[in-house]
C-alpha cells in the first residue's frame, strides 16, 4: 500500500507543471513567428532579437497568463493557428 502513496503524491507535486503547459522559449517563439507572419521580411535579426528579449522578459513575470493565451490560440510546438487571437492576448498580458 506504502508505494502506491508515494506514487500519488509524486504525481500531485508534479501535475502543477504538467498541466501548465508550455515554456517562455516556445511561447515566445510562436509570437516571434506571428510577427514575422504579420510583417513579413520587416524585421532585422537584432530586431527579432529585441522582440524575443522583451517576450520572455514578460513571459517570466506572467507566465501562467501567457501560457493560457498560448493555449487558447491552440499552441504547440512553438506555433499558433490564430495569431491575430494570440498576438492581441499576449500584447494585453505584458
């Protein structure tokens, strides 16, 4: 029975992480790419630089809102399927 404790209780203190979904590079990645969507060829690599900056800067502070905009445009690996919804949810959390 003592097993069977533990290994609720390590997936109670890991679900927290599981179910928040995506990290500040992926997030971050997918806004660059509707950026670049949006403005195609505008934008210099220290441009796109700044903009990955000042993402994960914010990301970090509101992670958890970030996250849900992510999901909410249907996030995954690094890319959204609207970055209209996803662009105007991430620019209201920073």
């Amino acid at each position: 029975m003592r097993p069977y404790y533990i290994l609720v209780l390590l997936l109670a203190l890991a679900a927290p992480g599981l179910l928040m979904g995506a990290d500040c590079p992926e997030i971050c990645q997918a806004y660059l790419q509707c950026v670049e969507k949006t403005y195609p060829g505008e934008s210099t690599e220290k441009q796109k630089q700044t903009i990955l900056l000042g993402c994960q800067n914010g990301c970090s502070k509101n992670l958890e809102s970030v996250n849900q905009c992510y999901l909410d445009a249907n996030g995954q690996n690094g890319m959204v399927e609207s970055c209209e919804e996803f662009s105007t949810c991430i620019l209201q959390q920073n």
